[in-house]
C-alpha cells in the first residue's frame, strides 16, 4: 500500500501594497523627465549656436513687400505679449528706412498704459537676457535684432543693446515730438538682413526654407 504523500499547505504571500503601486509612477516619471529633457536638448541642438550680435547695415534699395521672418516676429510679438500691428512695410520714399526694404516691425503698444508697458519691459527683459552659455541678449541675436526704438530709449545691437536716450530727427525736443515720432505708441524693431530672411536660429522650425528669400 502507497504511503501517503503530505500535500504541502500553501503559505500566503503577504502583498506588498505601497511599492508595486509606486515603482510604475517612478519609472513613468523618469521616462517623462527623459523625454522632456531630450526635447530640450534636441530643441537647443535645433537652433545650434547663438548668432552674432547684428551691425549696423541700413536700407539700400526698396522690397515690395514684408521678409518673412518680419512677418513671423511681428505676429508672434502680438500673440505672445499683446497689443497690434506687426511686420510693417512702406513704398520707396527716397529715404532710408527698414520700413521700405522689409525688415521693420511696429509692435503697437501705449507707453502710458502700465499693461503694455510690462508687455514692452518683458519682451525687453527676454530677449537682451544672457543664457545659460553666458551669451549676451542671447534672444535678440537668434531673432536678428538689429535695433529696437521705444519710449525715447534706442537699444542697438552694435552697443550690445545698451540703452541710450533716442530723440527722432524729426524733432527739436522730446517735449515738443509727438508720441509716434518719441515711440511711445510702438516698439520699432529694425531686423538684420539674415533675421529678415528668417535665416537666424530663432526662425529654425518657424519658417520654412522655401520662405527664407
Ligand atoms: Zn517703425
């Protein structure tokens, strides 16, 4: 006769509760940290190194019409900061003015209005930040800013954006110019020619290439 062969009793495993349920979340927080820092990482790479700081480098013959990386700036100021206008184009005067060749931006904005006037200041605050890298107006650069005029303040990028009273020379005094010519109803941004064109790393997934002419 066979002997009976003990039938082992099966010992409950206890369930650990907290940490199976934790340990995904950790892996899928990790996964997104990876990824949100690739992006940026990628991103960056994407725009590649800062730009040169622009010079000075006026009008020399008319355009018919906006570059597109004015066209681009210009919009993206407005839904971004507010306010209106944009990429701001003139026919041929005679004169010399980034107004007539495509690369000029009337960001409509009232100095006397404390909200514009943050919009203005932030905008300011942005791009003439230095980056990470130790690049100075870092932003402006990878847009092509070749100079900005507003509220009776001139910041070129041939100074490195250094402030410096602005008096039109239109006008005698500050106090007898009007607030289009003293540039506290717009912010007017002049663009270098390669900004224009969109060919600066600001414009790097914004523009495409058969726009940057
Ligand atoms: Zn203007």
């Amino acid at each position: 006769m066979p002997v009976p062969v003990p039938v082992p009793v099966p010992v409950p495993v206890p369930v650990p509760r907290a940490c199976p349920r934790a340990a995904p979340r950790v892996v899928l927080l990790v996964v997104l940290l990876v990824v949100l820092l690739t992006s940026a990482a990628l991103a960056v790479a994407a725009r590649g190194p800062v730009d040169d700081l622009a010079s000075y480098d006026p009008m020399t013959r008319c355009a018919q019409a906006p570059k597109a990386g004015t066209k681009v700036l210009g919009a993206w100021l407005v839904t971004t900061y507010g306010g209106g206008g944009g990429a701001s184009w003139r026919p041929c005067s005679g004169g010399t003015s980034e107004h007539e060749d495509g690369r000029a931006i009337d960001w409509t904005l009232d100095a006397g209005d404390p909200t514009d006037a943050a919009s203005a200041q932030a905008f300011l605050t942005t791009v003439f930040a230095t980056d990470a890298q130790g690049n100075i107006a870092a932003t402006a650069r990878r847009m092509g800013v070749m100079y900005v005029i507003w509220d009776d303040t001139m910041y070129p990028a041939w100074t490195g954006f250094a402030a410096q009273p602005y008096l039109s020379p239109g006008c005698p005094d500050v106090s007898t110019c009007r607030p289009t010519l003293r540039h506290r109803d717009h912010v007017h941004i002049s663009l270098s020619r390669a900004g224009a064109r969109a060919r600066t790393s600001w414009y790097v997934g914004r523009v495409g290439r058969s726009a940057q002419k």
